[in-house]
C-alpha cells in the first residue's frame, strides 16, 4: 500500500536544519553590522592596563614590600613630579619608553592621577586629558608607604593613556 504521507522524521530534521543555518547566518550578519560603530579604544584600553601593571608592580613597588599594590611614596613623587613631567618632553618621553607607550610603532600619552578614597586629589602629573580622543583607564587600589617614616596611607591610582 502506497501512502501519501511525508517522512515525518526526515522533514524534521531537514526543517529544524534549514532553521539552524538561517540563524547561524543572521548572527553573522549582525555582527558585521555593528564593527564600524564600535569605539578604538581598545589599544588604547590595553595600553593603560600594561602601563598601570608596570608601574605599580616594577617601577613604584616598595623594596621590602611582599605585596603587589605597595608603592614607596618616594619613588611615587620623584617618577609624577621629575620623570613624567610635561614641560620637559625628554624626561616624558624617556618615562614613556621605560613604560613601553613610546616606540617606533605607537606612541601614547599618559596622565597619572593619585587620590585618595573619597576622591581629594593627592598627586597629578603629565599632560590635560584631551576631550576628542578615546582615552583608555585604568584604576587600581594601592597603599602608599613612607620609607623613613612608615606611614601608609590607601589611595587610587588613576592611569590614563591616549
């Protein structure tokens, strides 16, 4: 006896496989729909985190401190006031290297900002932000040692590069 009846199983399958693929493919296309709309920001992102990393945990990290996030006053006011000076653009520059922002590749600026808990500003240091390009943050909590004194006090340091 010859019936009229489709395979139901095998229609199914194929129905459920078609709509499968139809949604793969809508995903895809979405996704190349918002790529132009998203921010450059990234680089500038990861730049702000290796420079917040580097200085925290290698340039400013207090010498007998077995923590990561304790940095030594001294070396905190000597790198802000002498080192990441503006006005002299080869002490910048070369804290720039040290950090890996300045190279052949890329170059980025960068602007520190110390404060405490409830936001008073403690120590400020490089160039203005600017107000028309991505700028990439990074914020981390840290205590900040006198050497000779021992006095230690919480703080966030702000990193911003651009």
């Amino acid at each position: 006896m010859k019936s009229d009846s489709a395979q139901v199983t095998i229609d199914y399958i194929v129905g459920i496989g078609i709509f499968l693929l139809a949604v793969v493919f809508v995903f895809q296309f979405m996704y190349g729909l918002f790529i132009p709309f998203q921010s450059g920001s990234d680089k500038a992102t990861l730049a702000a985190d290796r420079a917040g990393t580097v200085l925290v945990e290698r340039l400013l990290h207090a010498d007998k401190a077995s923590e990561l996030n304790v940095i030594d006053q001294g070396k905190l006011y000597f790198f802000n006031n002498t080192r990441l000076n503006y006005s002299n653009q080869n002490n910048y520059n070369a804290a720039l290297r040290e950090i890996g922002l300045f190279s052949s590749e890329s170059v980025f600026d960068m602007n520190i900002t110390v404060a405490y808990p409830n936001g008073a500003i403690m120590n400020q240091s490089g160039p203005a932000l600017p107000e028309t390009t991505d700028i990439g943050q990074l914020k981390r909590l840290v205590l900040i040692v006198n050497s000779s004194t021992g006095y230690n006090q919480t703080a966030i340091i702000s990193v911003r590069v651009w």
